[in-house]
C-alpha cells in the first residue's frame, strides 16, 4: 500500500476546528475499489478545493460524505458526530446543515426556480406556501439572478444561470457546508470567474464551509484556501496552490506546474 505524501498543510492543523472528518473510507462498486482507507479533514470557514485525474474518484468521495454512497469501511463524522452511531432524528438534524450542488445542477424540469428552490423547505420546514414562495426568491436574489429567473422553467436558463438557481436550492435551509461537484463546468470564463467571487462572497458573509470538486485550475488559485489531491485511491497531499506546486510527485507536479497552471499567476 502506498504511503500517503507529507502534506504541506500539516504543519497549520492544530488549532482549526475540523466539521468534516472521514477515516479509512473504502468505497467500492463491483469487483474495483475507487477509494481505499482514505482520510480527510475540512475545516470550519475554508474552501476545499478536491482534485485528481480522471477516476480518481473525487464525486465518489463527496457523494460518500453526504450519504449517497455506501462504505465498506471507515467513519464520516460531520461536526463531531460519527453518523453511523446517529440516531435517525439526529441524521437528518445534521443532513439539513448541509446543501449540494450537483454537476448537472439536478433541477426538477417541471418545477419554476423558485418552486425548485422551496423543495427543501417544503420538506423540512412547517412553513406556508407563501412563505416558502418569499424566501426562496430571497435566496434567488442572494446568489445574483434576477427577480424574474424565479418563475422561469429550467430549461429556460442558460448554463450559468442553471448554476446559480441550484446553489441557491443548496442555500434553501442556510446550511453551514456546501458542496460543489465541479460548479463551474461548462461555463465561459467571464461566467466561471463570476461564479467563483459569488462563492468566495457568500463564503465571507454567510460563513459557509466549502467541500467543492473541481478541475478549474483559475478556481483552484482564485478562491480555494487549501487543496486535496486525491491518486492511487486516497488523498495523496494536500496544501495551498502554491504549496502544491512544490510537492515532488508525478501528477501532482504536472497539475501544478504544467503549461496551464504556469499561465496563472502566483503571488
């Protein structure tokens, strides 16, 4: 088994408050392993940048924390709680402190914004109907659409705005984490740039913890505090941009320093 790379980040854990933390998670599908005894931790108030080559297994990973897939070993505790040891009542107490964004966005197609927007407060919430239908297009405005996107159907918005109107359905319950599966794939620069200061600020103003997997290297320098670097079934090294552009290992070297990434700018 191969040995998991010193970390640059190691040094700064002592004093961070860790809300997310896996141990020996081992996830399988079938006869192939894609994740193996690894480790993580996410800290109160960062952006987690979660990154690695192709099939590495980095959604397996998110979508395992949250539930959706099951392990065949290891623990996931969320703000101090083992959530195998929960009880029912005590899961979903912690699952509403918690929103997603699926890469795909994941909107119902039948509903308008605002009705897909209202879904988590329609489930977890004894709220009227005219209620919900005020603070979902609160939350509309707070991720930067406009007043009108909230009766329109999903197939009625652009890529970018599809994006925004499934990060405000994650904001629906005012969780303390958020969870990003490649937020900004598929969109233009102008747009991806423009989605990553809307992430930063509600991080800033919201207090929000952020789990987001991505490819986008702008992301990556732009607005995440640290960076995992999954390989070989587990988080091999983790550290700023800047650290990881020193760290000694094939991959994680020509991610870091390769022709994009030498494109970028480092401070």
């Amino acid at each position: 088994m191969e040995t998991v790379l010193d970390s640059p980040a190691a040094e700064r854990r002592t004093d961070r408050e860790v809300v997310i933390r896996g141990r020996g998670l081992t996830v399988g599908f079938g006869d192939k392993l894609i994740l193996e005894d690894l480790d993580i931790d996410v800290y109160r108030g960062e952006i987690l940048g979660v990154v690695g080559g192709s099939g590495t297994g980095k959604s397996v990973l998110m979508r395992t924390i949250i539930g959706l897939n099951a392990r065949r070993a290891g623990t996931v505790e969320v703000f101090g709680q083992d959530l195998d040891a929960a009880s029912p009542a005590e899961r979903n107490r912690i699952g509403r402190r918690w929103g997603v964004l699926f890469q795909q966005g994941a909107l119902f197609s039948s509903l308008t914004v605002a009705q897909n927007v209202g879904v988590p407060m329609r489930e977890h919430l004894k709220l009227t109907p005219a209620l919900v239908d005020e603070l979902s297009r609160l939350k509309i405005e707070l991720v930067g659409l406009p007043p009108d996107a909230a009766d329109k159907y999903p197939s009625e918005l652009s890529g970018g705005m599809i994006k925004r109107a499934s990060l405000a359905r994650a904001l629906a319950l005012d969780p303390d984490i958020v969870f990003l599966d490649e937020p900004t794939a598929g969109l233009d620069p102008i747009g991806a740039a423009d989605f990553d200061t809307l992430i930063e600020s509600l991080r800033d103003t919201l207090g929000l913890t952020v789990f987001m997997v991505t490819h986008d290297l702008d992301s990556l320098l732009e607005v995440t505090d640290r960076i995992a670097v999954l390989g070989n079934k587990r988080v091999l090294v983790d550290g700023t941009f800047a650290e990881l552009k020193t760290v000694d290992h094939p991959w994680v070297d020509a991610y870091f320093n390769g022709t994009r990434a030498e494109r970028l700018k480092i401070e």
